[in-house]
C-alpha cells in the first residue's frame, strides 16, 4: 500500500546581463546510502550551452560538475525524481555488542577511519556548559540518542534563515534558536564531544499529510509538502551511519532523502560554485506531487469514489422500497485497545483491569448520538465453562416511538464518579421508593453477607498470610474475602424488596428464611444476582409467559408527559384491590397491618429489587418483569425517586423484556475485543450516519479496528464484524415472509467462495467460528439440495418453515448452529419466543479497519438482497471439492470470482466498481514484494491457509484444543515468461503455475510450515523459511533471478511486542523480503513434491513424500 511520489525542485539565477560562469558542483542527486529507493531521477539544465560529468566526492556522494563554455544571461536548474515513500523503521538496526550502552570506544581501526568525523577542537564555552549537563553513565545507545536528539529539539527553536552560511554551536546556544542548518551543526559537535562520529548531511525532506489525524501528540503537516533540509548522522558499530533530526527530534525515515553527507556543511552544499559579478535574480520551487496511491485502509476512497458509492446506496434504498422487502441491517463490530494490543484483555482473555472502564467510556460517547433520553444498564453477560466470573454488558435502551424512557440524565449515576453513598442513603432510598410503589416498608430485609462462609474461609488462609497486606489480584477467593472482612460482616450489603406486578399493581410479601438473616450467596456479583431463591418457598401458580413476537402490541404510554404522573398512578386504588383473606402479597389499597403474613400456601413472590450502595454510588437492581409497561412504570417511578431525593442512581439487573417497540444497542466482552452490538437501521443514510459515528467515538476512546501480527502482518481485530439482516418487527423479516430469500443467498455464497474468504479473519476452514456449508461436510451439499427444494418461492404464511428446513445444516462439524457462515438462531428459534426475531446472522466477515469499508460490505449485502427479492437465485450446488482449499485459498481466483459477483449486480441494475474493493484485498492478501528479471515479473501474496484445530490436551485451566496456526500460504503470480522455457522454484521444488487465461500469465500457491509450535500436526517437519524462489531457464540450466521470503527477521531480531503502528508493522514487512538470493550455479534437476489433491499447490510438508513412494 505504497505511494509513490514525484518531487520538483527548481533554482533559477537571473543575470542583469551576460556573464562569465564558473565550473559549478551540483549536489542534488539523492546519495548512494539513500534507503527510500529512487524509481526515476532526471537534472535539467537550461539557460546556455554546458558540459556535464557525473563524479563522485571522497565521501561517496553524486555530483554533477557543470562546464559552461559561453557566457550566460541565466542559469536554470531543475530536479525531478519519484520514488516510493516505503516505511522505513529507523530503529531495525544491529548494534556490536561492546557499542551496546553508551559511553563507548571505537576499535582502533574504526578510530582511524572516522577521524574526520571525531574533530571538534574549537572552545565553545556555552557548549561546554550544555554538555556537562548530559549524564555519562552507562545507558542504552538507543535510548541514549533518542534523548539527545529530542533535548536539542526542545531546547532550540526553528527558524527559517534565509542568510548563507551556517552559525557556530555558540552562537546557536546564545540564541537558543536556529535554521535547520544551525541545529544539525550543533548536534554534530554535541556528538563528536561525547565521543560519536557524526557528520552533516544535507537532503529533501518530504512529508505527506497524514490520512488519520493523530488522537495524542502531533499529527504532522496538513499539505503534502517537500523542502531542502539538513539534519545529522551518527555512526554507531554494526549499525552503521544513523541519521537524527534535530529540527523535529525524530530520527530519519523514509522522507528524509540524504543528497550529501561530509564532515563539514561547505561541503555538502547542494549549489557550490562563481560567477563574474553581476546583479542576480534568484528564485527557487519545489514542490511534491503523489502519482500513484494503492488503496489502504486509511484511505480506501478517494471523494469521486466515496460519492459514487453514496448515490448507488440510494439508489439501492429506492430499489428495496418499491419491492416492499422491509430490510434492517445490523451488526457486531469488534474493537481493541490502540495503546495496549500485547495485554491478554486484547489477545485472549474476555476480562481484563481495561477492558471495562473503556467500554463504559464508549457506552457514554455513543448514548448522546444514538438515543438521548435512554436508559443506560449494567447487566450480567454471557457465563462460558472455564470463566471464573459471568462476563458483564452495557445496554443502552430507548423507545421507538421518541419518548424519554429516562427523562432526565442527571439522575443517571456516573459509574467513575464516587458520590459518597453508602448504607443511609440506601435505606432513604429504599424507603421512598416503597412509598412510590405503595408497598409496606417493613417488607424491604437487609441482607448480608454469609459471616459463616467467611469465617471458614478465613481459616482455611494460611497463617502467615496478611490479607491486607498481600497482592490479592490473582486469588479471587482471598480478594473477596479481604473486602469483606474490610467492610464488616455486621453490616448490610444492601436492600431487597420482593416485587412483582399483577392486574395493574405492584405487590410485594414475606421471605421466610431459616436464619436471623437474609444471607447471600458468597460471590463478587451485584447482591440482585446472589439471593438464596432456591431456599424460598416455590410459589404455585402458573408461570407467565412472554409475549409472541408477532403480537399485535399497543403505542406506549408517555410515563414522563408531566411531572408528577407518576406519584398520582400509584396513588390510585383499584376497587377490586381490597385485600383478601389469607392473601399474604401487600398491593395498593390494602390494609397492611391486617394483612395476613404467614400464609404460604401460594408461596411467596420469585422476584425482588434491589438498592445496594456499592463503590459510592447507589445501584439499583431491577427484577425481571414479563411486560414492557410493566418495565417502563418501575423504571419511571425510580426515576422519580430519584429526583425527589437528588440522588443519581445506577440501573443494574434483568434488561426489559424483547419488544419491538424498544430499541438497543449493548457493549459486551468477548476473548481480545470489546463488541457492540448495533441496533438496526432500514436507510443507507442511517447506515452510514450510525457507522461513522462508531468509529469515530470509538477511536476518541482510544479503541482501535485493526491489530498486527508479530511479523507485521496486518489483521482486524479478530473478532469479527457480524452481519445481522432482519425486519423492524419480525413479522415484517423478509426471511420470513419470503424464504427463498435465504435459499437464493446460501446458493450464490456457495457459488461464490470470494463472498467467504475475501471478508474474512485469518482463521477460516470447517472448524472456524463461522465455516462455509460446504467446509468438511461434503454430504451436507446433498441434503441441503433436499431442504431448498423445499423452500417455496413467493410470500408463505409460514414463519416457522425456514428455521425447520435449514437449521440442522447450518451448523459447524460439531452441530452447533451458532457457529456457522449463515447463523439462523435468532430467525425462528423452536426454544424460546426470544429466538425469533426473524434475524439472518452473517458471521463470515471480519472487522474492516475503515468505516467506509464496513459500509462497502454492508451495501454489497443490501445489494444482494434486492436482487433475490426481486429475482430468487435458485441454481445446483457445486461440489467444489479439494479446489475450495486449493484454488480458492488464492487472491488471484479470488479476485476473478469477485468480479463475476459484481458483474451479475451490474446485470440487474447494480453498478459496483470492482475498484471499490481493492483496498479488501490489499488488507487480505498483501503484497509482499515483486521482482523482474529478464521481462519476466514475479509477484508474491499473502494467501489463505485453513487452520486445523487438534485433540485435547491437558492444560493448567483444565482441557484445551490448539490450533495450528503453524503452516502458511503465498500466492506466486509469474507473468511475461515462456512457459516452454522457464520454470518457477520455491526452495529446489518446481511451483505447479497455473495459466490464468492472460498469455504468459501464470499462478499458484505455496504452502509452508512457517514455525513450529509444540502442538501442531507433523511435529517431525522443520521450519521451511525462508522461501528462495528461482526463475529457471532450462535452455541454459541456470537460475535467472530470484528472491527470498524471510518468515522472521533475516537478521535474527526476535520481536517480542506487536507493532505500534502501521508503519512499524509495514517496516516489519518489507525487511523480510529480499529482491535477491536466487540459487547459485548450473541447474541439473528439478524437483517435484506430489500434489494431485490440490494442484494448483506446492505443498512443502509433502516434499520428502516423493523419495518413500508414497
């Protein structure tokens, strides 16, 4: 994802007449030891006749020394070059070791070579004086130089000098301030003093505005621009010359083109030589132009594009409207922190010390975008075996119909603000609140802690052990403990009232239990999910039911429409709420102290809420309730407790009950990533409106949308970006009402493998978390011909048809149906109400690190529906056999089978630029490096591998699978060759090239095992890097050319944290592979390892195969 730029540099002398020019030295050709490679270089001359000769100084550097035989009335000097701006990492250097911390001594020989560079006799008070301040212990060289370099930048400001000449470090001291010239000046003396050799280079500085402005520090310049600079080179063992910038405090990158680098600033000069004297105009441009830009995903679009794309997302909405298909459109975008992605919060673990406190940041950020007047809720999240605590969620919830459903956020709690709150204002409020609701207050009972359970467990600690002083991080049970002993088990955690609401009231009753007390569970939990229910009496009646999701429901009741409703609903007494003998339940209108209490022949009430003072603020646990208005009026009368005291609360506890008059969106964990889940949208401008505003805020908070791999390779965030397609209500899903819909799009994805594999993660196959129906069970093809024969076209009355067609297929080898490509759990589930909401759940798709890209797949997909809705896809399977992890593991086959799905939208009215969809697959197949020799071009890609999961094994946490993540893949595109004479190699095996149907074009795959982990399959077969490929011509036995593909650093470097950035990681990249290292001398024998199964495959684990026979 390189962009090329073409730098301009004009100079022009202006002579008020004919003049005598002397021999002129131009030093404006980028020098020998320039990283940023030169594509293209041109020096124009103009203004009279010359001769010019290329020569080179004793330091290496390119000059052109002009001759100017005639007298010139002007003198013209132009530069244009391009070159690539290719990250460059300043710090992928080697060290010697005795140069590894400084102070440092050269070797004698090396002393005797950088003489030149070592001088610096002159007495420079002020120097002197700036250098006793450096400390000379023993110090990292890096570090060391880092901290020089960013102590000059602060300490002299730039300024831009336009006078000749360069200022001595005294005066540049006394000035604290300077040209670019005058502080690179000073730093080689500061160098040279401590014992460094350094020189003075002068270059071209370019610099690129930056796609994404920075969220901490500086974010560069805001125009592309480019300017002559200096800056300066220190030479440190093994290393080499390292260049520093004094003038920014960063050391030299890919921008920073050197032009001449001497010991002195005379000469490295970019103009040196005499005219006769004269008046003279002088003028000087330059300038920077980018003249080819691959798609990245900082920039996958240009604005053209982008527009383009926001009409045909119009065009589409006006396409699903006139077909009446009611589509929403959801999803589950998954984010990682940008400063820590090594923590085990962001690579494996659900949980961790950050993971929740940003979330809830984002939770804040996205509330006022999304559904101001909403309720912000704390719930428990999803339990799996091996976690020791339930996974927490945020949800954000609000009405449809755009009524507050909290009025008034100042009584929402801050969850990072410490109010004070502890047992007293947890009685008051429990107090007012049962005054609200109308129930006696004697019903509300204390609850502790279990004093028993914890005095044994405090004996169980060893003796020694000081509860208080210990780091307790890592023992949960001893943490608890040590907060409970802390608090007291004498006092209250909080208040519980048993509740529940029945023909129009709320009621609440006695707990009996066997002790003095009410005792929670031991745990870590909020007190509402550990009250002892199982010791309460079951009570005997009929249990409520939820609500059909194709009800019929009525528009809700605005509860905040004026202050004070609330207090006057609950003070009105229902005639029919007399109380009843030998009812226990206390209700509105009843006489509380003739109540009967101790009847319990229908049980008591399964349900409570409760008010717990918990890090200083008050949280307030809401029960589960089967109606939404039932929900709503608990909800407002909270609210309004809380307004009468001045006390905000948290809402915690059960979530309203699944209604399609309620919207939401929810934060939750999951292994290394924060999801959200996002509520539906019916528009493309909703879409993008609810798209862009996630990211954004997500990236305000600090969350990013992308990781790297240790070697660099650039992935999403790992957990996916599920799709979600449905309808406002599940009535209206056209799954649902139109189940062809599903056969049309589960036929064209098996058609398609490029729909699965060019959005995808990194793990992929038939143990993956979202495998193609097609993936390992190869008969499920035959079945699921059976099931879409079934599959009426046209609207059917039938919701439940498409849930009992194609569930028991839909699913991984093991049978589990939420992991499979096509998700139908929540479209018409048989288990429960709350499983059919008629949704589709598309889980193949990958986080994309753009918001437009997340959006080009979203639009793809609405595409697609319409097109089904309007003409139902219904074709034969194909049985694709071996070539779906052979041909189609490749970008080139890939690409192809893209350009087919976007021609048939094309055909039916779509108009999708296969352009749009470079940037997928820069981001999914990148390109690691291209040669060419003789015409011949060869080009290589990251490929896909499918990754096996193997058998148990034991582990510290119990029973684990591994995957083996040890083999890779490469794609080797070869074109411009002769297929009778040349042949590809990778490592001495001839590469099985495929034709791709473009004369002398050819390509195939590569498959290696790039490392070796202690699980994994064939634990005998080495490591295969690094890959030399060779060109061979087989006229004359000899390798053309090749190149080297490096797994790990060639250098030995063993990184051991993830980049931090994208340059890092491309840096990280580009050092792997090498445009040379083909095989040396005559080539007798080609060897070929055995690949029927898959042939367009080289599949280097099965090279020995061919000597056993096998």
């Amino acid at each position: 994802m390189t962009i090329r730029v073409a730098l301009k540099h004009s100079t022009r002398y202006d002579f008020d007449r004919p003049i005598e020019v002397g021999p002129h030295q131009i030093r404006l050709k980028p020098a020998p030891h320039c990283r940023t490679p030169i594509d293209a270089y041109s020096l124009k001359i103009s203004g009279g006749e010359y001769f010019l000769n290329w020569q080179q100084d004793p330091f290496g550097n390119h000059i052109a020394r002009l001759v100017f035989p005639e007298k010139l009335s002007s003198l013209h000097i132009e530069v244009e070059l391009v070159a690539p701006m290719t990250v460059v990492n300043p710090f992928d250097f080697f060290v010697e070791e005795y140069a590894e911390h400084f102070p440092f001594n050269y070797t004698p020989v090396l002393q005797k070579e950088l003489a030149p560079y070592l001088e610096s006799s002159q007495k420079w008070p002020l120097l002197d004086k700036w250098l006793s301040s450096v400390k000379r212990e023993k110090t990292d060289i890096t570090g060391f130089l880092v901290g020089l370099n960013q102590r000059l930048a602060q300490d002299i400001e730039y300024l831009i000098r336009m006078e000749p000449g360069v200022q001595s470090p005294q005066e540049t001291l006394a000035l604290a301030r300077g040209s670019c010239r005058d502080s690179t000046w000073l730093l080689v003396h500061i160098l040279r003093r401590l014992g460094l050799a350094s020189r003075f280079v002068s270059g071209y500085l370019v610099q690129l505005t930056a796609d994404v402005k920075a969220l901490d520090g500086p974010s560069g310049t805001d125009r592309d621009f480019t300017d002559l600079h200096a800056w300066c080179e220190v030479f440190i063992p093994g290393a080499g010359w390292i260049g520093l910038d004094p003038t920014s405090g960063l050391f030299a990158g890919e921008g920073h083109l050197p032009l001449a680098a001497t010991p002195d600033p005379a000469g490295a000069a970019p103009i040196t030589g005499a005219t006769e004297p004269t008046e003279v105009e002088f003028d000087f441009e330059m300038s920077v132009t980018r003249v080819h830009e691959d798609p990245r995903v900082t920039r996958p679009y240009t604005q053209a594009q982008w527009s383009a794309i926001d009409a045909l997302g119009q065009d589409v909405d006006a396409q699903l409207k006139a077909l009446d298909v009611r589509l929403t459109m959801g999803g589950e975008p998954t984010f990682v922190s940008i400063d820590d992605m090594d923590a085990p919060e962001w690579t494996i673990a659900a949980q961790g010390p950050t993971k929740r406190k940003l979330s809830e940041q984002l939770m804040r950020r996205l509330r006022p975008h999304y559904a101001p007047n909403s309720l912000l809720q704390y719930q428990q999240g999803k339990w799996y075996p091996g976690e020791v605590l339930p996974r927490w969620a945020l949800a954000c919830y609000w009405r449809r119909d755009g009524k507050p459903m909290w009025r008034d956020d100042q009584w929402l709690a801050d969850i990072d603000k410490d109010y004070g709150y502890g047992e007293k204002e947890a009685r008051g409020f429990a107090n007012a609140l049962v005054t609200s609701l109308k129930v006696p207050s004697r019903f509300l009972i204390p609850c502790y802690e279990d004093a028993y359970y914890y005095l044994w467990l405090e004996q169980q600690q060893p003796a020694d052990l000081d509860l208080h002083a210990e780091d307790l991080s890592n023992d949960l049970n001893r943490a608890r403990l040590s907060r409970v002993l802390e608090r007291g088990l004498d006092k209250p955690v909080g208040l519980t009232l048993p509740l529940t609401r029945e023909k129009e009231r709320w009621m609440t009753g006695h707990w009996p239990v066997k002790r003095d007390h009410l005792f929670l569970i031991p745990g870590d939990s909020p007190m509402g999910l550990r009250l002892p229910l199982s010791s309460l009496p079951i009570r005997k009646r009929e249990e409520i039911q939820p609500r059909s999701p194709f009800a019929e429901l009525p528009d809700l009741e605005d509860l905040h429409a004026q202050a004070g409703e609330v207090a006057r609903m609950y003070n009105h007494v229902p005639t029919e709420a007399a109380g009843t003998p030998g009812h226990h339940h206390h209700s509105v209108g009843q006489n509380w102290q003739e109540q009967l209490v101790d009847s319990a022949d229908e049980g008591v009430i399964g349900t409570a809420l409760c008010i717990e003072a918990r890090e200083g603020k008050l949280f307030i646990f809401l029960p589960p309730l089967p109606l939404l208005e039932d929900y709503l009026s608990l909800l407002a009368v909270v609210e309004h407790t809380a307004a009468a005291l001045r006390m905000p609360v948290c809402i915690e506890g059960y979530p309203p009950p699944s209604d399609p008059r309620l919207d939401k969106f929810m934060i939750t964990p999951d292994p290394g990533v924060i999801e959200v889940n996002v509520m539906p949208a019916g528009t493309w401008p909703d879409l993008v409106s609810n798209t862009r505003i996630l990211y954004e805020e997500a990236r305000l908070t600090r969350l990013g949308t992308e990781k790297f791999m240790l070697d660099g390779r650039h992935t999403g965030t790992g957990g996916g970006n599920h799709v979600t397609l449905g309808g406002r209500t599940p009535e209206e899903s056209p799954f649902l009402r139109r189940p062809d819909l599903l056969a049309s799009m589960l036929t064209f994805w098996q058609h398609h493998p490029s729909l699965s594999y060019l959005f995808s993660g990194m793990f992929i196959g038939p143990t993956s978390q979202a495998p193609r129906v097609d993936e390992a069970r190869h008969e499920a093809l035959y079945e699921l011909e059976i099931a879409l024969s079934q599959m009426p076209e046209g609207e059917v009355n039938e919701p439940w048809l498409v849930d009992r067609l194609v569930r028991n297929l839909l699913t991984d080898i093991t049978g589990n149906t939420h992991r499979a490509e096509f998700c139908v759990d929540k479209m018409y589930s048989p288990d429960s109400a709350t499983g059919r909401l008629g949704l589709l759940e598309l889980r193949g798709f990958e986080m994309p690190p753009h918001p437009e890209m997340s959006l080009m797949q979203q639009l793809l997909i609405r595409a697609l529906v319409a097109r089904f809705f309007k003409e139902p896809y219904r074709k034969p399977l194909v049985r694709w056999g071996t070539a779906l992890h052979d041909k189609w593991m490749m970008p080139h086959f890939i690409w192809q089978d893209l350009t087919d799905v976007l021609a048939d939208l094309r055909a039916h009215g779509f108009d999708f630029d296969p352009a749009w969809f470079a940037a997928f697959l820069e981001f999914r197949f990148p390109m690691i490096g291209e040669v060419r020799y003789e015409g011949a071009q060869l080009r290589l890609r990251q490929a896909i591998e499918p990754w096996h999961v193997l058998g148990e094994e034991a582990s510290g946490g119990g029973t684990a699978r591994y995957v083996d993540s040890s083999v890779e893949r490469l794609e080797v595109k070869l074109s411009d060759f002769n297929p009778s004479r040349h042949v590809l190699t990778c490592n001495g095996y001839r590469v099985p090239l495929q034709a791709t149907g473009v004369p002398g074009e050819a390509v195939a795959a590569v498959r290696y095992r790039a490392w070796q982990p202690p699980s994994a399959l064939h634990p005998r077969i080495k490591v295969h890097a690094p890959l030399t490929f060779d060109l061979i011509d087989t006229w004359h036995q000899r390798s053309m050319g090749g190149c080297t593909y490096h797994v790990v650093h060639p250098a030995g470097r063993n990184y051991e944290t993830f980049p931090v950035n994208a340059n890092e990681a491309e840096a990280r990249r580009m050092a792997r592979f090498w445009e040379h290292g083909h095989s040396q001398g005559r080539v007798e024998h080609i060897a070929q390892a055995p690949g029927q199964d898959y042939p367009h495959t080289l599949d280097l684990r099965r090279a020995g195969i061919a000597a056993t026979g096998l």
